[in-house]
C-alpha cells in the first residue's frame, strides 16, 4: 500500500501591516520578511507513465497556486482592516500603491487562516491542505491545521 505523505514548501514575501485601534507600537505602519509554509498530504502517484509519477504534487504546481493565490496579491503590499477611515486608506493606497483591503484585523492568526482558504479551493483532486505556517519574525509564526478546523 502507498503511504500518505505530507510535503511542504516555502514561500517568502515581504509585507507591511497596520493594525487598527491596537493599543502597542504595531498600530503604525510597519513591516515584516514572512516565511509561508504551505503542507499538502496525498498519495504520490503510482502511474509508472505519468511523468508526475511518485509525487503527491508537483511543486512546481504548488508554487503556481500560491503565487496567485497569495504571493502576487501580498508581497510589497500594505495590508489594512476595511475598518479603517476610508480617508486613511485611499491615503495607504496613494502612498504605497499595493494596498490591500482585508475585513479583518491583519495580525498573523487571520492572514494564516485567510491563506488557507485561499489555497484549499485550488488543490488537485486527492491532495488536502494539511497545514499553513506563517512566520512573521525569526521566531514567532501562526499555524492553521486543517485537523483543528474540520
């Protein structure tokens, strides 16, 4: 029987972030270098003629799907709450041309849970979202798992 194997693959990004009416410094304007890590799970494909054959996903397929689905919306974008004065915001959208209009707070739990439900629709048949891990800094991230939110 062919096990079902999980695979992983990196994304870095660059994005700025403001966070409404919060109460600390992240209230301004500020930015990070995230790390997405994105963990599908499947069989690889036992198809001796298939030239995917032995993979789970090609990751090279998995590297289109982010890319539309989040790296090309959010890297060198500034990301705010449609909470925000809409003076405020067309403001963000003149100074820093890539602004992005969220409808929730954009900390790293709701970008990482945005960022699954972006991704999941457009996986291959047979291949499930098992995972996404979104580093903010070196040392603290947010992850989603497919398992808690079933």
């Amino acid at each position: 029987m062919t096990p079902l194997i999980r695979v992983t693959k990196e994304f870095p990004f660059e994005m700025a972030h403001v966070l409404w009416n919060y109460d600390g410094p992240c209230k301004n304007v500020h930015g990070h270098s995230y790390r997405l890590f994105v963990t599908l799970s499947g069989f690889p494909r036992d198809e001796p003629d298939n030239p995917k054959n032995g993979m789970v996903i090609d990751f090279s397929d998995l590297k289109s799907i982010v890319r539309k689905e989040i790296v090309n919306i959010f890297d060198h974008s500034v990301v705010l709450s449609n909470k925000i004065d809409l003076g405020k915001a067309e403001l963000f959208k003149k100074m820093f041309g890539n602004a992005v209009l969220v409808d929730y707070q954009p900390t790293c739990e709701n970008l990482v849970a945005d960022f699954a439900e972006r991704i999941a629709p457009h996986l291959p048949s047979g291949i499930k979202l098992h995972s996404v891990k979104l580093y903010e800094t070196a040392n603290s991230y947010a992850e989603w798992f497919a398992s808690d939110n079933e």
